[in-house]
C-alpha cells in the first residue's frame, strides 16, 4: 500500500523520538555552570521536549549577549545589579552552586598534598611571592619537599564570572588585594599569564611547570587537575570536596539577598570551603520570542526538580528547597508576559 505525503508525514511523526520535534533554546555564558547545564541538557530533554545548545564562553560574554537579545538566556556567576537589571529587563535567578578549585603544577607534589591560604595566593597573583619554596609556602608544609621553582599564576583574559568570584574571595582575606586590583569580572592581574576560557586556564596550568591558576570545581574533577587545599575562614585547611562546599553554601544567608545576589565566599564553619558561589540565569521580562522564554523556564523548571541528582555527581550543591520556591515565584512575572 503506498502512502500519501500526508500520509507519512503523520507515521513519521509516530514513530520518531520527541526529541526529533524538540523546542531548541539557546543558552551562552558561565564556564562553572557548563558542566551541570550540559548534563541537565542529556537528562532532560526526552521528557522536556527541549534541546538546549549552551556555549560557556564566560560571564561577561554571556551578560552581553543576553542584553543584546542574540541568545535566549545568559548565565553569570556574577550577578548584576537591580538597575541593570531593570535597564535591560532582564530577571536573575540562581540554579546550583558551585565551587572554585586551586588547580597546580610542581613536580612531585600530588593532588591535595599542597597547603595554601587566601593571603598566600593574594600575594602570589600581586607578585610579591614568586617561588614555591618560599618560606610562607614552606611553613604551612613542613612534610612537603617544595622545588626551588618560579610559581607562574594564570588569570582568565576574559570577563569571567569565576574571576568574579575568585577575585571576591581575595579581596575578603586580603586588604592590599582588595585595595590595589579590587574585584571585577575582568582585571589588570599584577602577576601572571592570561588565558581564555577555563580550558585555557587549564592548559596552561597543566603545561606550565610551576603553575597555579583557579578553575571551577566540576571541571578540575572532570579533568583530573592537580588541587590545592585551602585555610577556610576558621583558620582549617580543607580539601576541595562537596561535603566542604555543602557547608559552605548552608551558612549563606539569602534572606537579605536582592535578586538573589548572596556572597558565599569565606563562610564560616570549620567544613566550610571558601571559594563558593551560586551561578545565575538572566531572562528577559519582555521576551521577543515566548515559546523560546517559556521553553527556558521548562528546562530550569526541570533542573529544579530533577537535577539535583546530575547536579550532585559534577560536586555541585543544590539549591535550598526556600530558594527553589522563591524562583518558581520570581517567574511568574515572565510567565506571565509582563
């Protein structure tokens, strides 16, 4: 029996995967949400119906692209002010928390062997501290055998939400960072090497002997970067691991956050990991395309309820089931059309 076009069309239809028909959204900036959004974007979209094409191509990148309305969402781990906010008509949620790694590279030193403090890498990134057996290094490893080695620090070239963040944690444990490079997106770096991209921070680290650069957590992990422990805000030194970032993001205090900008960094706590924060969706409140907006909210609305899972195996921390509630409720506004 031959079939009509019609006719085909509709047992094609029956018998292709929804994914075949998906919604396709577009998503672009935060490297330290790349991971987690990539592994929502397989889990999802069979019974979501959306195929999201995300680039992690760095906050500053990401913030500017949803301003000028070329992607359907942008991502930021540094999240904008209310007035820009409202200039831009854009709405701001978060959607996990991350962490942020010390990632090195010094022959016969193996992963989490190293102790560090934030004052340390303040001065190391200010250039006033340039070799590893440096005897401020060497005091907080005394078991270690540190090489008489130039430390060669790298910075991310790009406006980047994790230098954000990182940028933020120096300037908490150290006024004379906080006083002479301050705390941006994109920075003039005393000391260093620039690189695009977490990738490219990587790459250099890792063919760099001597290294040290910042990554996020989930891609040192992925990687199999060499890490760093760090000194927390209670004076412990602590591996980079999710119990220690769980702690972290517990004592975070969203009740007096606008938009939901809480500063996780150097929580106290003696688990607590130091290098934390949460990484930001911006969404326009006036969307040209609403089954794109829509399309975004079903992907989070997903992620919410069911990512916690994939979330949790890239050592990201959920959201609390408060915050989640609070960005199921700053939605409406979009939802609506408003």
């Amino acid at each position: 029996m031959k079939l009509t076009r019609a006719a085909l069309a509709i047992t094609l239809v029956g018998v292709l995967p929804a994914a075949a028909f998906a919604a396709q959204i577009t998503g672009a900036g935060s490297t330290l949400a790349q991971p987690v959004y990539q592994k929502w974007a397989d889990a999802s979209s069979a019974s979501t119906g959306v195929s999201l094409n995300y680039q992690g191509v760095g906050s500053g990148a990401g913030t500017k692209l949803i301003m000028e309305r070329t992607v359907d969402f942008g991502a930021s781990d540094a999240p904008l002010s209310h007035m820009k906010l409202v200039q831009n008509s854009l709405l701001q949620f978060p959607t996990v928390i991350g962490a942020v790694d010390i990632a090195v590279n010094i022959p016969g030193v193996a992963s989490d062997a190293l102790k560090l403090t934030g004052p340390i890498i303040a001065a190391i990134y200010m250039g006033t501290i340039t070799n590893w057996n440096d005897p401020q290094i060497a005091k907080l490893n005394p078991g270690l055998k540190l090489p008489d080695l130039a430390i060669a620090p790298v910075y991310r070239a790009d406006g980047s939400g994790t230098t954000y963040v990182f940028s933020g944690y120096l300037a908490k444990v150290s006024p004379d960072f906080k006083s002479k490079v301050g705390v941006d997106k994109q920075l003039s770096w005393p000391a260093g090497q620039g690189a695009k991209g977490t990738a490219g921070v990587a790459g250099a680290v890792k063919n760099t002997v001597g290294g040290l650069g910042y990554v996020e957590s989930a891609y040192a992990t992925l990687n199999h970067l060499t890490v760093a422990q760090l000194q927390n805000h209670d004076g412990k030194f602590l591996k980079p691991t999710p119990a220690a970032f769980k702690a972290a993001a517990a004592n975070a205090d969203w009740s007096g956050a606008a938009d939901f900008a809480v500063d996780m960094n150097d929580q106290p706590g003696a688990n607590s990991w130091p290098i934390v924060s949460t990484t930001f969706v911006l969404l326009p409140t006036n969307p040209t395309d609403k089954a794109k907006s829509a399309a975004v909210l079903k992907f989070f609305a997903w992620a919410l309820k069911d990512g916690d899972g994939p979330a949790m195996e890239l050592q990201y921390i959920p959201l609390p089931a408060s915050v989640k509630a609070a960005v199921r409720t700053a939605w409406a506004a979009v939802e609506a059309g408003k």
